[in-house]
C-alpha cells in the first residue's frame, strides 16, 4: 500500500501593477449614459426625500409637538 502523497506547496500570487493610460467610449454613448443617470436618480431623490420627511415627522412629534402646543403641551396653542 502506498501513502498518499503530501499537498504541493501552495503557489503565491503576485499581482503585476496595471496603469489604465485612457478609456475610449464615444461621446454620444457617454451622454446617454449620463441622460440614464439623471432620470435613474429622480426615483431615488424622492425616495431618500420622504424617509427624511418621515424621520422629520418621528422626531417632531416625538420630541417637538410638546413643545410646540400641539398635543396638549404646557405651552398651549402658541
């Protein structure tokens, strides 16, 4: 019976260094791109505009109604 032989030993990895000299995209693919971008982020901006509205509303009505009157604070209606 044989024994099995023993793993090689394992082999390291020398990354060379890569210097990107240009990026050849034709202009009118860049604009569209960009075209793409601007009405991608109109969804976004509105999404990110009502979780800051919500976080608003949480904070003023948790902390700031109080203060403010609104709820029965001891400052009334001011």
């Amino acid at each position: 019976m044989t024994m099995p032989q023993a793993p090689a030993a394992p082999v390291t990895y020398q990354p060379t260094p890569i210097t990107v000299t240009a990026i050849d995209v034709p202009f009118t693919r860049l604009v569209g791109f960009f075209f793409k971008a601007a009405l991608a982020a109109i969804p976004a901006l509105i999404a990110v505009a009502l979780v800051v509205k919500l976080i608003g509303a949480i904070l003023f009505f948790g902390f700031g109604a109080w203060r403010y009157g609104f709820m029965g604070g001891p400052f009334g209606w001011l």
